[in-house]
C-alpha cells in the first residue's frame, strides 16, 4: 500500500453513508453497507472493544493510497492505532469494498468509515481520533499486460475450436491489440466460445476477457487471419450435374477449408447423393453442391405394385416426375389413356393409390 499525506479533498463530497463511487460518478454494483453484511458477527460483535490509554481509536488516513488484490479493508487503507490488540485486528480487517478497476478511482472519506465501523461493530463515534485526510482517493495497483499475451489466447481458442472438428488451423493477429492495464497479481484470460463456422472464414474476431479477482475487467476483440485445412470429398474427374457420388468418382484428400462457401463433405456416408451442379477435377464437394438422388426418376420406367384384394399385380409405368421415397408422383402406366399418382416405395418401384 503506497499512502501520502497532504489534505484530501472536502468531506462534503461524499456524504457518511453513501456507497463509493466511480470517478467521476460511476456507482459501483456493490456498495460498502451491503459488503459490511458479510462479516461475521462473531468476528466483529464477540470481540469487546477497549479503548487506548488516550481513550480513542486513532485513524490516520492518507489521501492517495494503491491497493492490490480484488477487494480491501480498512487496514490496507489507513493505519488503526490504540485499544486491545485483538478489537483491532477484528476493526482492521473490516472489509470496505470491491478494489477500482485499473481506470477508476473510489474516494473514502472520515464519514464514511465512521457510519460504516457503528453499523456493523458498535463503535461509538467519539471514540474515533482522525488524523490525515479528510478523504482518500482510492487506486488499484497496476501492471500492463501486453497485447501478445491476448493474441496468443485468442490463436488458442481458434485452434481448440478447429480441434473440436478433426481440423488444423494456424492464426496470426492482423494488427495486435494495445497492452491492457490490469491489477497487479494473477490475471487469467479466456476467450470466447468460437462458432464451427469460423472454420470456413479467412478471417475472424475472436473476444478474449481478462479476469481479476473473480470479475471481467476487459473484453478486447483479436481479429486474426485465419487458415484452416482438413479432410474432404473431391472429384477425381468432371462431374456433370445430376450425377449420382460414387466412391470411383471421389477420393478423399486434405484441402484449404477457409473460404469455401459451405461446409465440405469430409467422408461422410455418400450413397443416395447427386450432384446439384457441375464440379470441376480436383475439386470438393460441399454440402451446398448436393442433394438426396431421387427413388424414381423422371423418364425412366419404374415397377408399379397394385394390390387388388389378396392379389398383388405388378406392372411396369413411366415416371413423368422426380420423387423420393414415400413422395406422391405421377406416373403413366402402360395401358392407361393418362396419368395417375402413385407413391415411391423404393429404388424403382411405385405403388398405385387406391
């Protein structure tokens, strides 16, 4: 704690009571009587407290003072002198508030700190000898943090995300972010869920949050560069639209996922697939270039199966739409004057409605 001595500003500024507030004007979430709720009566009401040989407790408060860690006590900022050792160990630990962020500043005045010790340990306010500041400014202790260090947990997460899909994935920051001043201590940094689908970007931002004493003190963009490889489907030769994938047509290889439009087909099942437009050799096939081959086809013949009674007939028909299986299409059977519906049962084989 680095403390100092000259006149701190008016008492008026803050009245005894009042929450600590962001400078400049900024209320903190939690203020200093709920905080007080929290110490144990045990700790506080138990332990008598027995004034000094002069008959008072005396509080020097500085007027500039630098805490560390995420939160502070009326020890960590003024000295607390006279009565039985252990009262004060009890009123030094007295716990004042949530420390600033490394860009604010709390102002603690006499006011304050004299409500706040009759609330919660029964103090009797004559029995208080002020020395110091009629106010101290409040500041946590603080270190930057380099830009580096968020762009290597961003990288990391980008990576862990392509990870989670069998995937490689290298990153660089297209501009590094701007050091960060954090609390003095340990600081943890994590980033952000990344969506699957920045596996198909050539770049992305991913936000990376700076964690001290168990809050978010920062978020900061990183946008990154990104390329990302792995496994897919590719065309061992031209393929023309509507042709159906089969394993001799396909091979699997290694290719550039960032800055494909979909999703590339990496092995998955093929069978009952075509082709929803022409691929080049060599080249993926994605999840947008295809779409589930059709039962029957349309100008092809297909089996058609009509159950009359305990009889099944079957007889042959041309199919005059596309349809797949359980679809309703329209068919032109061999012996009638037009067409009629019939419902696709399978690979090549209809069944007459009734």
């Amino acid at each position: 704690m680095n403390r100092s001595h000259p006149r701190g500003p008016s008492a008026d500024e803050q009245p005894a009571g009042a929450p600590f507030t962001l400078h400049p004007g900024r209320r903190l979430p939690v203020t200093l009587g709920a905080l007080l709720l929290a110490v144990a009566p045990a700790a506080m009401g138990a332990v008598p407290f027995h004034a000094g040989p002069a008959g008072r407790v005396e509080i020097d408060l500085p007027s500039q003072v630098e805490v560390t860690g995420p939160a502070f006590t009326l020890g960590e900022v003024a000295e607390v002198t006279g009565g039985d050792p252990q009262a004060l160990a009890a009123l030094r630990s007295v716990p004042l508030g949530p420390s600033p962020r490394p860009s604010a500043v709390l102002h603690l005045s006499r006011e304050q700190v004299t409500g706040w010790l009759r609330s919660r340990t029964g103090l009797d306010p004559a029995a208080l000898a002020w020395r110091g500041a009629r106010s101290a400014t409040i500041r946590s202790a603080t270190r930057e943090l380099p830009g580096e260090a968020l762009v290597a947990r961003a990288v990391q997460g980008f990576e862990e995300m392509a990870s989670m899909q069998g995937l490689r994935a290298a990153a660089t920051a297209r501009t590094p972010p701007r050091d960060v001043r954090v609390p003095r201590g340990e600081v943890t940094l994590g980033a952000r869920p990344v969506a699957p689908a920045a596996a198909l970007a050539t770049s992305t931002t991913v936000l990376v949050e700076v964690w001290a004493g168990g809050r978010v003190l920062a978020t900061v963009p990183v946008v990154l560069e990104v390329e990302v490889t792995g496994p897919a489907m590719v065309s061992r030769r031209a393929l023309a639209a509507g042709a159906l994938l089969e394993g001799s047509s396909l091979q699997r290889r290694e290719v550039r996922w960032s800055g494909l439009s979909s999703r590339p087909i990496g092995g998955e099942a093929l069978p009952g697939l075509r082709l929803r437009r022409p691929l080049r050799e060599g080249e993926p096939v994605k999840q947008e270039d295809v779409e589930p081959a059709p039962q029957v086809s349309r100008g092809a013949f297909a089996t058609v199966r009509t159950l009359r009674g305990m009889v099944e007939v079957e007889s042959r028909a041309e199919v005059l739409q596309d349809g797949l299986l359980g679809e309703r299409v329209q068919v032109r059977p061999a012996l009638s004057s037009g067409p009629v519906l019939a419902r696709v049962t399978g690979p090549g084989t209809v069944e007459m409605e009734p």
